[in-house]
C-alpha cells in the first residue's frame, strides 16, 4: 500500500473536477433565476461554494505548476489571495485579488447576516453579487489555465450555459 493519504491531492484533475461540481451546486442557489429560493439564508452558501470551487482551481494550478506548499496536506488553508499570488502562470490583476479575498473571507457563513448585508431585493446583495463575480470573472480563467496545464482534463465548460 504505501500511499499517502494526500494522494488525491496531488492530482490536478481531481481538483478541477471538484471545483466545478462546487460551482455548479452553487449555481442551484442562485436566486436570480430561482425563483422558488427566496430566502436570503441561501447567500452565505452560495458564497461558500463559489469561494470552495475557486479554491479548489487554484490549489488545482499549484499543484500542476510543482509549487512547494501543496507537497503536503499539513499546511493547507483557505487564503485565497496568498494562494494565487504564487501562481506562476497567469497573473490576477488587484480587482480579481480583491474579490477572491472578499468571497474568500466567508463572512457571514458562521452564523446570521447582519441586517445591512440582508438583500434588499434580487440582485442587490453585495454578498451575492461579490460571490457571482468572481465566479465569472475569476471561475473561468483559472479553470481554463488548469486545463492547459493538465490536458487530461477533460473539456468541460466551467460555467453553467446562462438560460437568460
């Protein structure tokens, strides 16, 4: 046997493949075109899993670029922003830094909303917009950057086909 238990870590394609299964849960919470979720206990989920999925593309990149800090489970954590600095091929510019640090923070998931980050109607919650973009903005870079890192990748479209 032998093998360790971060194994499954230190293949690329198994993080790509979690973050998009992450994005695409996240997209069944997405209030805007789901009508039937009206609840805005929704938000710090969707927020969670799109911060979950752009984890898992990054930590996906450093694994397939040899980066040093993914030798081994023990130092893992979830600072997104420390993370993509040591990407090597593609640069994140200070707007798409910022917002991988606001998704990555998960404020909120602990426990209630405060009442000023409470939506006010659909589309106008910071938290909800802040997580859709950088699911859009930063999901589909990052993936496609992986995939051309690790061709056995299978293609597949990051982002959900947008019925609108």
């Amino acid at each position: 046997m032998g093998d360790s238990v971060f194994d499954e870590l230190k293949q690329p394609k198994n993080w790509a493949y979690m973050a998009s299964a992450l994005q695409k849960a996240a997209s069944l919470m997405d209030y805007t075109k789901k009508r039937d979720i009206t609840d805005w206990r929704f938000i710090p989920i969707y927020r969670m899993l799109i911060g979950f999925s752009l984890e898992n593309l990054i930590k996906g990149i450093l694994v397939a670029e040899g980066h040093p800090c993914m030798n081994d489970g023990a130092r893992l954590h979830h600072r997104l922003v420390e993370y993509a600095t040591l990407i090597k091929g593609i640069t994140l510019d200070d707007k798409e830094k910022r917002l991988l640090d606001d998704v990555g923070t998960l404020r909120g998931v602990g426990g209630p909303l405060s009442e000023t980050t409470k939506p006010q109607g659909h589309g106008e919650d910071r938290s909800f917009r802040t997580a859709t973009r950088c699911r859009t903005v930063i999901g589909q870079k990052l993936y496609d950057y992986l995939r051309s890192l690790c061709r056995d990748i299978e293609p597949d479209i990051f982002l959900l086909p947008r019925t609108d």
